[in-house]
C-alpha cells in the first residue's frame, strides 16, 4: 500500500508553473476519479484539475492561492482507503510562491534567462515617468482598451476572443467593457471572417482581426495581401484598409510542424502592408496602439511564449511607436546583433555570455519589418563592422537574408567579415523535445555566429 | 423560405423604361466600344465583357438608396455604369490611363468609386463576397438602414468563402444581399458540370438564408426581386439571395475562343431572351416611345461612348510618380 503524489498538473504546451487557486477537496475527503479537486490558473486560463483515481485526500501539500508551483511538484497526497498519512512518509511540501522549480527541460540560456532585462531610455518618455511591470499579454489588452475607448470604430473579432476571454488571455476583460457589438466571437472560419474585416475596414472602420495565431491566417493570406495590401494602390489611393490583424506567430512547445512557424519574412515581403513583431511589452504596447491608428493594413506578429514576460512599460496615457524605428537595447563596439520579437532573447543572452568572453556587441531590435529601420543597422555596422542577424524564421529568404543584401550594397566599405544569419533550422519543426530544441534558435548558436565573424 | 420561381408583374411606367433603356444600352455600347479599343491594342490583359448580362444591374440599381453599397467581380464594368460613375473615367481605366479611376494602376478588374459606394472590382474569384459582408456588418455596426449588394457569378457561387460569409451574414443578421449571377459558364464550365447543385438560388438553405430564382434577362422581374430583397434586407432580418439567370454572349474574356459552346446557343438567346430588345418592345407596344424616339436615345448614348472613347484615347498615361504613390495610406514614419 502507497500513497500517491498527485503532481501540478502541465495544462498547455507552455506551461511551466501556475497558481494553485483554489482547492475543491479538503485533507480526509474521498474522492473518485474524474472528481474535481483543484482550480489551476495557467497562462492562458483558469482549468479544473481533476482526480485520475479514486482514494482520500490524505494531506494537501500546497496551499490554496500559490503561486509559480513548478509543472511536476507534488502538490496532494492521495491515500487508499484505511491508510495513513503518516505511514506513507510525505515528502517536504514545495516552497511553492518563493522557489519556482527550473523549468523541466531547455539546456539552453533560455530557462536560465535574468528578468527581462530593462529597456533603454527612451526619448519619448518624459524623465520621472512612473515604469509598471506589466506583460506582454497585458500590454496587448491595455493598447486594444485604449484605442477602443478613444474610438468607437475600433472592435477585435476572431475565434475565442469575447465569452472565452481569449485563447491565450490577450483580450481578457475587453468583452465586460466593451460589449458584445465590439468584441466579437467568429465561427472557425479565418478567410470569412479575414475578409468581412477588411469590407468594415473598407467602410471605414478599425478592426482588429486576431487570429488565433498566424498558422490559420493561411487560410485567409489572400484576403490579407490580395484585398487589404494592394486596393489603396489599385484604387488609385482611394480606398484605404485601416484593419490590424494581429495573433501568435512562431514557435510555441511541442505543437510540431503545423502549429510552429515564423510568418516574418513572408509579410515583410509584401507592399503595401506594415509588418511589427515586437519583443518587449512596452514595444508591444505602443505599437499595437500605432497600428490601430494607422490607415494601413498591419500584420502585427506576437508570439505566445513572450505573452507571460513582464518589462517596463511606462505609465503614459497615451503612448506610442512609430513604425520604422529601430531600439538599440544595448550598446557596443565589436559586433552588431540584429534581431526581433523572441529572437531578440537569444540576441540578448547571447549578448551577455560574449560580455564574459571580451566581445562587445550592439544589440538591435528593428520591432517593424516594414517598414525597416535598416539606416540603424548600417550605422552600428560602421562603427562594429561585423553583424549577426538572429530570427526563428527558416534560413531561405529570411529577413536576415534581407539584411545581409542591404549591408552589402549599402556598408560593404565597413564590412570586416561576412554577415551571418542564425535562424531556425531548414525543416518543419519537429514535435519530439529534443528535436524541436536542435530545430529552434539558441543563443550559444549566436554567441558562436558572433564569435566566428569577430574572428575569435 | 421562399425559394420561388419570380412571376414578374409588369407595373412600370413609360419614365422607368425608358430608364432601363437607355441604361441598358449605355453597358452594351460600352462594352461593345471597350471590345473594339481592346481589339487596337488599346486595352491590354484581362478584360471582361458583360454583354447580355445588362438587366441585372440596372434592375438592382432602381431598387438601391443613397448609402447603399455594391461590390463584385472583376467582370464589373455595367455594375460601375449603373451606380453612375462617369463612363470617362472608367474607359480610361481600362486603357491605363491617369485620368482613369484608379488613375491607370487597377485596370479592367479593379475600379472603386467611394463617392458613389462602389467597393470594387475584384480580381479574385469569391474574394468579393466576405468583403461585400463586411461592408453590410460596418452599416449594421453603425445602426443604419443601409444595404450592400454582394454579386458573384455562378463560378464563384462554388467557393468556401461564400458558405462561410453566408454563415456569419445570417448568424449576425447583416444586411446583405447576395447577387449570384448566373450566366450559366465559370469561365468555359457549364454551371452543370461543376455544381453539385446546380439550382444556385438553394445554396443558402443550410444556413436559413431565403433564396429567389430570377429572370435575369427581364429587368422588371430583377426590379421586384430586387425590391423583396431589400425590403425584407433593411427590415433587419439578415441577409437574402438572389440568384440572376442570366447569360454573357462575349467569351469568359477577350482571349476566349468559346468552345465550350454553340454559336447557335448564343444566337438563340440574343434572339429570344435579349434584355434591352424585350425593353424596346414595352415601350413601343405600350406607346412610351416611337422608333424615333429609341433612334434619339441610341445616337445619345454613342455619343456618350465615344465622348469615353476619345478621352480614354486622348488622358496621358500616368506620371511615373504614381509607380511610387498609394502604397501607403501615410508617410511609413522612419527609415527607409
């Protein structure tokens, strides 16, 4: 006879830890399977976790309200009948709120990662503004509820986003405020509903398309360059498409190939479309913002791993960032890291781990892709003369691709080595763990690139 | 749900007709014209006619308000003649020209005229029909009476975008009306041999959307359909199909060599179902007009075609400049 540990349950693909917010059992009570026993709270939603056998509650090891319990960590002891608590020997209770657990897997740099490290100053953020931790995902809501409030033409549409409050939380709150007229639930239907978002654009309207995340919006890429990007042109200027579709793009954890893509270079590539994927929740904020006043159409990437990491972002009320200008978050002398969205993390630890072997390098995140701030990047390659672009995208006509053309015809004077690309790897993206790392970016993988352009 | 077959009854008067007449021949002559430029080298790519399809439109277009909105193919030269867009500057769209338009950059298949709520004009067979719904959902957002006309060829009728606007259009009760015109070829494909269901008016059933076949080629019956649609549309009770039987004499495109079918089943309805012909017969035979009277009207209309004609011959083509203008709506602010 064995009590059971019953674990913190792993409720998404990239879940990691979560709150322990509310216990549905008490220590003595008999439960069978299928029984609830806990509410969980996750990145994404509040989930009832549920008995998988029968048996008694024999001890609860974590208490109601902890949280960042490590995904693994025993957090109930579930008895057989007739047993005791102290006969099966319960392991030490996990500090649950003060020690998160590493994360399970992830050799590299990324688990191990500092808090986000703290934006550089920011000429428009007048000196003495209050900074507030917030997360990407709070960021993205906070720009949607402003632009909402200040313009009644502005309403979010897609699968999941009002009653469910959001597949990964982002528009969490906005159906409370905003009502149903302005929060909208579609059916599973991107190319529908792609395409009535850019006929209310058209009639002049803001949507706000979200898809889910951007693996689905190539079932409505037509409507996305064939009916928002190019009528403005083929009208002769008369009939802009003031639409943002925004969602998750790249990699999430183990969702394999279909479910793991990086869409940067394909929009990049496309006239007549303004293209962000921000990296930090002040960028995020600010450009969302951006990007609902503006009266182009604008392919706004985000990624879900980034939607839990907490920055800086200021407490203005309005701020925004204008497309086509690159952040230089950190400043150096031997080598420029160009980067954006979640590869601007592996830039930056990599960025780190070169400090620790003598190598100086210019981190850059260009947060828009169209339009480029490439005059930034030419001017730190005329002072580093070397450069590394880092991107999740595949290798073939990648942005780095773009940017490697660019300082060719326009910095190859300053060039002291070739310019490399670090992306992620020519395949579909595996769903095994250990392929998927090798598939993905690392920031040894830049710190390697960096070091073979500095010739060290 | 009504799917009935329309039983026109003819209440017109000779100021009406004589209306669709004249509008009716304005799209043949300036079909026929653009057929002509098109054959001297001056219209270049696609460029599709919309001969024998003519009642439709203009039989829409009396039912239509101020506000009201349309969309379609890129077979829609007669639907931006019908809605009153000069017939100047959509010739010199289609001979690329800056006084075109789209100022010479959207050619044949993409024209828009915010003034008089024309939304294109769309190169892409379907794509209109999601758009043409959102257009609708913007005036419902808006808490107005409008309605937008959504037309798409039998072809089109066929593509998942459609069911899924269908699905959303009356999920959310959105005023729309759904044109499919039925001109009995997707390019050189008999409507039988690539529909399942060949009675177009039915498609809607699955999602509760009442349907209506119609005499395409009688513009009083489009008239009255017209007219039950957008009555039962603007009421708020969501959206509404009508499928046009109608048929294009010209080829699919210029470039259509039309094998797909008879010479003779092409004579055969120009002789006995021809929209502007069986107009011309209610007015002589109700006495709104005499021969020279339609003669009058005829040489009006050639001369408004020519005067077309000669403008789209006569516009410069546009600066180079405008490569480069319209791309974005605003400066992109920042580099580059």
């Amino acid at each position: 006879m064995m009590a059971t540990e019953i674990l913190m349950p792993a409720l998404s693909p990239t879940m990691e830890e979560g709150k322990l917010a509310k216990w549905l059992v008490k220590e003595g009570d008999k439960v069978a399977a299928g029984d609830i026993l806990a509410e969980i709270e996750t990145d994404k939603a509040v989930m009832e976790f549920e008995a998988v056998e029968d048996g008694v509650i024999g001890k609860l090891l974590v208490p109601e309200g902890a949280e960042g319990v490590a995904v693994s960590t025993p957090i109930a002891l579930l008895l057989e009948e007739g047993e005791s608590v102290d006969a099966a020997s319960a392991p030490a209770p996990a500090p649950a709120s003060t020690a998160p657990a590493p994360a399970p897997q992830e050799s590299s740099a990324a688990s191990a990662a500092p808090a986000a490290p703290e934006a550089p100053d920011d000429p428009q953020i007048p000196p003495g503004t209050e900074m507030r931790q917030t997360t990407v995902r709070e960021a993205l809501r906070d720009a949607m509820a402003e632009e909402m409030r200040r313009d009644e033409g502005v309403f979010l549409m897609g699968e999941e986003v009002a009653q469910y409050q959001g597949a990964y939380k982002v528009s969490q709150g906005l159906l409370d405020e905003f009502g149903a007229r302005r929060v909208i639930d579609t059916p599973i239907t991107e190319m529908g509903f792609a395409g009535l978002g850019v006929g209310a654009a058209f009639a002049g309207l803001r949507p706000v398309v979200e898809f889910m995340t951007f693996n689905f919006a190539m079932q409505a890429i037509d409507h996305i360059i064939n009916s928002a990007a190019k009528t403005l042109y083929m009208s002769g200027g008369q009939m802009p498409c003031p639409i943002v579709f925004r969602g998750a793009n790249g990699a999430a954890a183990r969702v394999a190939a279909q479910h793991s893509q990086d869409y940067a270079a394909w929009y990049a590539h496309v006239p007549g479309l303004w293209v962000a994927q921000p990296y930090s929740a002040a960028d995020a904020k600010g450009l969302l913002k951006s990007a609902i006043r503006s009266d182009n159409p604008v392919v706004f990437l985000e990624n879900e791993l980034m939607y839990g990491e907490a920055f800086e972002v200021p407490a203005l009320d309005d701020y925004t960032i204008p497309f086509g200008k690159a952040r230089i978050w950190r400043e150096g002398t031997d080598v420029t890291l160009v980067s954006f969205g979640i590869g601007m993390k592996w830039a930056l630890q990599a960025a780190d781990a070169l400090a620790g072997q003598g190598i100086s390098a210019e981190v850059i995140d260009l947060r828009t892709l169209r339009p480029m701030d490439t005059a930034t990047v030419i001017k730190s390659v005329q002072k580093t003369n070397r450069c590394v672009t880092v991107e999740e995208g595949w290798p073939v006509a990648s942005i780095g691709n773009h940017i490697s053309a660019v300082l060719m015809a326009e910095a190859f004077d300053w060039l002291d080595a070739p310019v490399l690309n670090v992306t992620g790897k020519d395949v579909p993206m595996p769903y095994a763990a250990n392929l998927e790392r090798h598939a993905l970016v690392t920031a040894q993988e830049v710190v390697e690139a960096a070091r073979a352009v500095a010739y060290r | 749900m009504a799917k009935t077959k329309s039983t026109p009854k003819t209440n017109t008067s000779g100021e009406e007709l004589r209306a669709f007449y004249r509008q009716m021949l304005l799209i043949r002559r300036f079909e026929e014209k653009a057929g002509q430029l098109y054959g001297m080298g001056l219209i270049g790519g696609f460029c599709h006619l919309y001969i024998g399809q003519e009642a439709v439109v203009v039989g829409l277009e009396a039912v239509a308000r101020e506000g009201d909105k349309r969309i379609t193919s890129y077979r829609d030269h007669g639907h931006m003649l019908a809605c009153g867009m000069d017939p100047k500057g959509v010739m010199a769209e289609l001979t690329g020209r800056a006084g075109g338009y789209s100022k010479g950059k959207g050619g044949s298949m993409h024209m828009f005229s915010r003034e008089k709520d024309f939304y294109g004009g769309h190169g892409i067979v379907g794509a209109q029909v999601p758009i043409g719904t959102g257009l609708a959902f913007a005036d419902k957002y808006r808490g107005n009476d409008n309605v937008t006309f959504t037309y798409f060829g039998d072809g089109a009728a066929n593509q998942g975008q459609v069911y899924e606007s269908f699905n959303m259009a009356e999920l959310w009760q959105l005023p729309v009306i759904y044109v499919i015109e039925n001109n009995q070829y997707a390019m050189g494909t008999a409507v039988t041999r690539a529909s399942s269901t060949p009675e177009l008016y039915t498609r809607g059933e699955a999602f509760n959307i009442p349907g209506e076949q119609v005499d395409g080629m009688d513009v009083l019956a489009v008239r009255d359909a017209g007219r039950r649609a957008a009555e039962f549309v603007r009421a708020g009770k969501g959206p509404y199909i009508l499928e046009m039987k109608t048929y294009r004499y010209r080829g699919h495109s210029m470039s259509d060599p039309a094998k797909y079918r008879t010479r003779e089943e092409v004579q055969k309805v120009r002789a006995e179902r021809d929209a502007i012909d069986h107009v011309r017969d209610l007015l002589l035979q109700g006495k709104h007009a005499d021969e020279a009277a339609l003669k009058e009207i005829d040489k009006e209309i050639k001369a408004v075609v020519n005067e077309a004609a000669e403008f789209a011959r006569e516009s410069p083509e546009p600066d180079l400049s405008e490569l480069w203008s319209d791309i974005y709506a605003e400066a992109a602010g920042g580099a580059e």
